[in-house]
C-alpha cells in the first residue's frame, strides 16, 4: 500500500470527497481477485468504486470510495487489504465556510513585510504528458488540480496564495537557444493576462544549459534586445539598484564557449544596452556552488552577485551519497555553512538560496537523489536560519533578498505551492518568518466558491499516432524547435544536444506489444533511440533501444524490437523518442505505433 488519503487536502464537512488508496505489486506475476476492506469511524461511506480486477507488475492500481462527514473534525479510516497490515489513517474534515459562488478569483490581500522572497517558478505544466509524471506520487498534486498552465486565472490564484503569505516575486525559468524559446506560456499566456499580476514581481532565469558553441557576442546582444523588448519595461519586473535582475544558470557556460575575456566585455556590452533602452542597466547573478572557489572568477567576469537554484546534494556523507539518499534535516546546517562561507569571503554578494526540499524520482526513477522527511516544521527553521543570516552577516548592499527553489517543481520533489499533502503550510511557513505582522490569510480553495477545476484535457490513451490526418502533435511534446503539424506529418527541427520527443500517457501491455514502428523522414542520417517509461519509474539507459534512421529525405518504415530488453515489461506508461543528438536535422514523423508483429 503506497498512498492512502482523501484526494482533497480541503475537504469540508458536508461535502463528499474521493478517499484513495494506492496499491503496487512488486511481484512477478499479476494479482487477481484483490479485495480491499475500509472501515469508517466519524464519517460515512457514500459509495465505493469498483476494485482493479487485476494488479500487473509495477502497476498502480487505485481503490477509491466516496466519504462524507456530517461535521467538522477528525475522522478514522482503517484499510486491509489481503494479508498486509492494516493502514489506519486520520482525516481531517475542515469547517464548511458556506461562501457565496464566485465570478472570479478573490481579490489578494498582500502581507506586509520587510524582505523580498522571491520563489523560481518552472513552466513546464500545460500539457497532461507533464502532469502524467507527478500522477503517481499523488501527495504531490497540487491544490488547484493537475492545472493548465497558462490559463491568467490559474495565475491568478497563484498569485493570490504567493503575495498574501509574505513571497515578493517569482524567478521564472526561461529557455533561449540561438533564438529557439520554448515553455514561455507561464510569463506570456498567464502572467502577463493575470489580473493581478500588477501585485507580483518577476524576473528571468536564463536556464542556459545549452550544448558546447551556443554562447556568443551575437546571441547574447540577441537576448538583450529581447529581454529589453518583452520583458524588462514592464512596470513589475525585479530591480535592485534601479537595474533589471537575470540570474545565469549555468554560469560558466558563457566561458566555455568564448573564453573569460570575451564574456567579460560582451556583459559590459549587455549593460550598455540596457542603458541605452533607458531600463536602467542589468543586475547579473550567477548560479554558484556551495563553494568559496569560483567567487573572485565569478566577479571577474562582471556577475553582481551569487546564488544557486539548488544545492541538493549539500552535506551528506560518502555513505549517503552512494545510497542516493539523505534527510531533509541535514540540509540546513550544509546550507548555513555555505552561506556563511562566500558572505565572509567578502569578494562578491551572495543572495542567499533556500531548498524546498529534493527528490527528483518522477523525472529519473526509483535511484536518483531524494533528500527525505522534508516538512513545513523543517522548512521553517531553514527560512529562520536565512533570516537570521540576512539580518547579520548579508554583505552591503542591504537587500534582504532570497530566493527560494521552487514554486512548483513537482518532478524535482522542491515545491512549496499548496498541494495534497501539507496544504498552505509551506506558504504559512514563510508568512510566520518574513511576514509575521500580517493575518494568516482565510485559506481559501477554488471549490469553496464555487470555481475550478482547472485540470488539463485528458489525451485518449493509445498505442498508435498517425499524424497524416491529424491537426495537432496529438500530445507529442518535447525540446525540438517548429514542432508542427505539416504536410501530412510531425514535423521539427532538432535543437541542442538532447532533443527529445515525449508521448502523452499511455497504459499498454508490455507482453501484447514486442515491437513499436516508426515511419520517420530525416535530412540527414542520424542515430535514433526509444526510452520507455513504467508506472513510477522515469527513463533511464537500461530501459531503451537504439537504431538508425536514412538521411535520405525519404519516409522510412523502422521496426524496433523492444521485446528483447528485459526492461520492457509489465505496463507502458510513455514513450521519450531522441531523433540523434545533432542540431538543424529537419525530421518528420507520419506515424508511431505499438506493434504486435
């Protein structure tokens, strides 16, 4: 028994509300005729869903009931299922608030506070092949459902919850590759269409982790005039010292391309530019790590200032580190040395970075780093111990400035937006440490009045995509440049060292399915590989095939045996297709199916 819980973290008296129980076999063989017996005391049973008839290998499988309790308070669920321990859960079933059907979101009531907390936003959740990822780790499903991002009232709640709990702005993640841009929906769709965005500040992280030879003088002028045109006159953009804000990434990419000279004179250029346009100059920051050795390079090279997205694997022992876990707890005393560190070093200004926490299992399986028992209680005293280091040891100039990571990375297990399992109290944290002056804010779902849902469209699921009569990629997405329906077929263009192609959810029967045939064109010939995906475990090496693919400009039909891998097994839940590793190669795909011979 993986997860047993109401599927609402608000779950009001008087309303009915799902309570699910997720199951996994790890067993070889499938499990049949799986009974599962719930016992209630405080609240009733309306109705029970029909039980899996069967639980393959690796499967999750989900039972579900509707509840209801009459009055607020707790209540006590028991759940036995075949001869496992029973799993005895509370549930909280919070007062009805009886409010008045809404037309829109409610109006934000900022807190009142002293520091500037800004949180790194990743805008990769408008598409149900995203959200398909995070599916099964329920306890991370937001408040606001499996949204659509992009929508200006998603935004709108999301700003409501940041600005009332004390949060100043947020970092968005922003992707530029010689011109190419994708996952802009966040800044453009939502936040500049948000009828609140005038309360909430932004800036950009460039997440320029781009291939060898894609930094240059020209590009980064490029990106200058772009920023400049789209984003840096609006009136809520992040300043300090009058200058726009942009924090690099990966901050010594720009030297590895062209050399610590050269990037040194192009972001003097950069500022000019910024003056010129009269935005008032360029406030650099670079993504450091936890070290003191890079600074007086990083200053150099005309950074303002230092910071991190995250320092994950910060304080763990040798032991620890080839486990791939360690707890949540250590965290803090590793990011309290860092901190004190590069401040004493005194050779250029840190603003401080604060983990929400790490465990980045829906993006690359069971074996990847996870920092585990994280909690609002732990959160807090992180967010204390960076107040105090703001308030004692920040390097002038004084501005009470920190970043926090994330907003809403689901897949990297660091996200502090409200969510199944801990609620606002990730938010409350902040508010109680920078905001302690204002109320607690009335925690407030979109259900209670009356709006929402906001979740995504469902893709049909399918083992087979022809696109010759399609409109759209038919939930196909990916880091490819111009991806289109055209002339009968997927069509893009490969773009920096990785490009990927990733399918909407799938659940096809590994057995029934021992080949997947591709009839693809390409410019030139390239190398091909298909990862596939199992319930809870992302794509990994060990679970993927190569091939070749004619550079001939021809449609070919490519027939891939995937039953010989040992790894294809149980239940399919996604494809990843990496069309070779170069960039510029013109690809179109007619089609993509599940093959039984």
């Amino acid at each position: 028994m993986a997860y047993f819980a109401l599927a609402d973290a608000f779950a009001r008296a008087g309303r009915p509300v799902r309570l699910e129980a997720m199951v996994r076999n790890h067993g070889a063989e499938s499990a049949c005729g799986v009974k599962a017996k719930l016992k209630l005391a405080g609240a009733r049973l309306l109705k029970e869903e029909a039980a899996p008839s069967e639980i393959e290998y690796g499967q999750p499988a989900t039972f579900a009931w509707t509840v209801r309790a009459d009055s607020p308070g707790k209540a006590k669920a028991t759940l036995e299922i075949c001869d496992l321990p029973a799993m005895i859960k509370t549930l909280e079933f919070k007062r009805p608030l009886r409010l008045p059907k809404a037309a829109y979101v409610p109006k934000p009531k900022p807190a009142r506070s002293d520091y500037q907390v800004g949180v790194y936003y990743f805008p990769g959740w408008n598409t149900a092949t995203a959200w398909s990822r995070i599916k099964p780790y329920p306890e991370r499903q937001p408040l606001l459902g499996w949204y659509r991002e992009g929508d200006p009232e998603v935004a709108d709640w999301q700003i409501k919850w940041a600005v009332e709990h004390g949060i100043s702005f947020f970092l968005y993640d922003w992707y530029w590759n010689r011109g190419a841009r994708h996952l802009e929906h966040g800044l453009h769709d939502a936040l500049f269409k948000a009828r609140y965005q005038h309360l909430l500040k932004f800036c950009l992280l460039y997440a320029n982790h781009n291939p060898p030879g894609s930094h240059s003088a020209a590009d980064w002028e490029a990106i200058t005039r772009y920023w400049i045109e789209n984003y840096f006159r609006r009136p809520n953009y992040l300043r300090v010292e009058g200058k726009p804000v942009v924090v690099i990434f990966s901050s010594l990419n720009p030297s590895r391309d062209m050399g610590d000279g050269l990037v040194s004179q192009t972001f003097d250029r950069m500022r000019a530019m910024c003056r010129d346009a009269g935005v008032g100059g360029l406030y650099l920051v670079a993504c450091s790590p936890p070290t003191t050795a890079l600074l007086a390079r990083f200053k150099a090279l005309g950074y303002d200032a230092v910071t991190a997205y995250n320092w994950p694997s910060i304080n763990m022992t040798p032991a620890e580190k080839l486990a791939n876990r360690a707890p949540f707890a250590t965290c803090l005393e590793g990011f309290r040395a860092a901190w004190n560190d590069i401040a004493a070093a005194n050779i250029i200004k840190l603003i401080p970075p604060v983990c929400g926490g790490w465990d980045a299992r829906p993006w690359h399986g069971e074996a990847t780093l996870a920092r585990t028992g994280r909690t609002p209680a732990l959160f807090k005293q992180h967010l204390l111990d960076c107040k105090r280091f703001l308030d004692q040891q920040e390097q002038p100039p004084k501005l009470r400035m920190l970043f926090i990571e994330a907003w809403n990375e689901w897949g990297e297990g660091s996200y502090i937006e409200p969510h199944r399992e801990f609620g606002f109290g990730y938010l409350e944290a902040i508010r109680q440490v920078f905001a302690p002056r204002s109320p607690k804010p009335a925690e407030i779902v979109p259900a209670d009045i009356g709006l929402g849902p906001y979740d995504v469209a469902e893709t049909p699921l399918t083992t087979t995509w022809d696109f010759t009569q399609a409109a759209d990629p038919l939930g196909w997405t990916g880091n490819v440049g111009n991806l289109r329906i055209e002339a009968g077929a997927l069509r893009f263009v490969t773009q920096g060292r990785d490009p990927i192609l990733t399918s909407p959810p799938m659940n096809a029967r590994a057995s029934r399915f021992p080949f997947i045939v591709l009839r693809v064109q390409s410019s030139r010939d390239i190398g091909g590989q298909l990862f596939w995906t199992n319930p809870g475990v992302g794509a990994h090496e060990d679970a993927s095939v190569d091939f070749h693919i004619k550079g001939d400009g021809r449609f070919h039909d490519i027939k891939v045996r995937v039953a010989d891998n040992p790894r294809w097994r149980g239940f399919i839940t996604g494809l990843r297709f990496d069309p070779g590793s170069d960039e510029g190669v013109e690809v179109a795909v007619e089609a993509i199916r599940l093959s039984e011979k």
